[in-house]
C-alpha cells in the first residue's frame, strides 16, 4: 500500500513543497493537503479540531505580509489576489503530529513519505555543513603550509639581492 502512495507523489514534488519561513524548514497547508488529498478547508479543520497538538514550535499561521510576501518563494500556490486567511506553516515537528490526526491509508503513507524526505534532507544538509567544515580546515592547514613556502621564497629573494662577489678573471 505504501508503494503505491510512493509512487504517485515524487520525492521532488515533496521537496519543493518544504519552504524556509522565519529560519525554519516547513510546509504550508495547501501543499500538505494536496499531497494527503483533501480539500485545504477539510485539512485545516482536522487540524483545528486538535490544536492542543500544535504548539508553536509545529506550527504557525504565516502574517498576511509574510503571506504576500512569499508569494514569488511558492510559485507552486496559486492564490488569488486577495489572500482570505493566513496559512498555517507546519514544521517537522508538526508534520508528524499531523500522523496522530489523519489516520486514512493514504495520510499515514504520505506522512512516512513526508518523514522520509525531511531526514533526507536533514542528511544532506549534515554532509554539507560536514564539507564546509573539512575545507575550512584544509584551507587552514594550506594557510600554513603555503605562508612557509612563501616565507622560503622570500628568503632566497632577499639572499639573491646581497651582492656577490665576482667570479672570474679581472684584468
């Protein structure tokens, strides 16, 4: 069964779906509610029902501003001019709370598929910031290693300036 659910949603489509707002990885209502195939209006109202679930650090509702704001960052959203209510933006943490409230088939396929992607990309970035690190200690030790050689360099130019004796036959 889950399979199946995989195969009908890409792993780019939930990629492209996980946005970054106020320094935190999250995905919007809309998205989510397609991806669990509900309506925004259903998806908000199983949501709703179990606010206490929610905290702050799973979920928040996007200020008007930031709304509009973004509306270049979500291409994927097709809004009207008018935005009628602040979407909620759900964090990792919220996506899988969201497990223990949308129990079809298909909710629990996706929120594993969800899950799936959100550490895959906890593990890239990991890996990054793992490069970022080797290279900064590369450069460090390069640092050192080629401030010798320039340092050697400097020392054999400023020996070729002493001047020396001559060699050969003066007459």
């Amino acid at each position: 069964m889950e399979e199946n659910f995989q195969t009908m949603i890409p792993e780019e489509r939930i990629e492209s779906s996980i946005y970054l707002v106020r320094g935190k990885k999250v995905m919007l209502d809309r998205d989510l509610a397609v991806l669990y195939g509900v309506s925004t209006k259903v998806f908000n109202q199983a949501v709703r029902r179990n606010i206490e679930r929610f905290p702050e650090d799973f979920m928040f509702n996007l200020s008007f501003v930031e709304a509009k704001n973004s509306r270049s960052q979500f291409v994927t959203l097709k809004w009207g001019k008018n935005i009628k209510y602040q979407p909620l933006a759900f964090t990792e943490l919220g996506v899988a709370m969201l497990s223990s409230v949308l129990k079809s088939p298909r909710a629990i396929a996706v929120n594993i598929q969800i899950m799936r992607t959100f550490a895959k990309l906890r593990e890239i970035l990991l890996h990054h910031e793992s490069l970022r690190l080797k290279l900064e200690d590369m450069e460090k030790r390069y640092d050192e290693q080629f401030r010798s050689v320039f340092d050697a360099l400097h020392r054999l130019i400023a020996e070729d300036e002493e001047p020396k004796p001559e060699i050969g036959f003066h007459g």
